[in-house]
C-alpha cells in the first residue's frame, strides 16, 4: 500500500516539482532511512525513480534523457563506492599480513 501511495506522488512530480524526502517521511511517518527504503523499493521493482544529485526529491522520470542523467550519476556512485572498498580491503590485508610476519 506504501508503495502504491509513494508511486502515485511520484508520479505526479517532475524535476521542478519533486517529491522531497521530508515530504515522504511526513506522508508514510517514517525516518529518513524509512523514506530512503520505500524509494529504493520502487527502484528495485523496476520503476525509474531519479532524484537530483543536491537531494531536492525524487519522480517518475519523463523522458529518456532524464533517465540516462540521473544513470550516469547513480551508476557514478556506485563505483566510487566499490573502488572504495576495495582499497578498504586492501589496507586491511596489507596490515594484516604485516602484523602476522612480525
């Protein structure tokens, strides 16, 4: 039911006038990771919910090119995280196998 809700807001949203995530907390009294939840559960059932970069809010995308911008910065995001583990990975084995040949 929550998602139908947040869909129906999102749908009727646009870039000018997105959905803000205090605006989804305020609807469905949930935290700030609540509002982030039900958005990604949108994503993960395949609708295309883009939001901005500065975090004014979250709609339907309404063209293709709006989905491809916001995919270059999500996919973006992506890897700067995973680069970022894996140099996290790194060092740990690194002190690791330092500390156990000392």
């Amino acid at each position: 039911m929550e998602k139908e809700a947040l869909l129906r807001m999102l749908e009727n949203a646009s870039r000018d006038r997105p959905v803000t995530r205090l605006r989804i907390r305020a609807a469905f009294r949930v935290g700030d990771r609540g509002a982030r939840r039900l958005v990604e559960e949108l994503r993960d059932a395949g609708y295309p919910v883009v939001g901005t970069s500065d975090h004014k809010g979250y709609w339907i995308a309404g063209s293709e090119e709006e989905l491809k911008l916001f995919m270059r910065n999500y996919t973006a995001k992506a890897r700067t995280i995973q680069r970022r583990a894996l140099r996290m990975c790194g060092r740990f084995y690194e002190q690791y196998q330092e500390r156990r040949v000392q």
